[in-house]
C-alpha cells in the first residue's frame, strides 16, 4: 500500500511537506536538492512516483546539511 507520508524504499517518514495537508503550501525539501536519476532508477517500477524518498534513500543528507543556516 502507498503511503504518501512514507518512502517507498525503507518506509521510513520521508518528511514531505505536500503529503501532510498542514504543510502542504510549503516547498519540500527535495526542491533544494539534485537526486541522482540512478536513485530513482533503482525503485521498482511500481514504487516510483508515488511517495517521496527520505532523504537518507535520496541520498542527499550532505546537501540538505549544507544548506542549513548557520
């Protein structure tokens, strides 16, 4: 089952502003960020498009940290 709050790759939350409807006109996280098409690639085609991945899975933790204020 999909879960719109949850990544597909570890089911882990994957912190995605537009699927919480309390955030949801805010820009999410991965707008700030470049994912590797080969990231994506890798998920079964059933799992794409239909929940963000986490950023763990996106594999973009260094440039979100990078991107915070200091």
């Amino acid at each position: 089952m999909n879960t719109p709050t949850l990544c597909p790759a570890c089911g882990a939350r994957n912190d995605c502003t537009l699927a919480d409807p309390r955030t949801a006109d805010r820009a999410c996280w991965c707008y700030s960020v470049t994912i590797d098409p080969k990231v994506l690639e890798a998920l079964p085609m059933e799992l794409r498009n239909k929940a963000c991945l986490c950023p763990r899975c996106a594999q973009v933790d260094a440039q979100l940290r990078a991107a915070e204020p200091r």
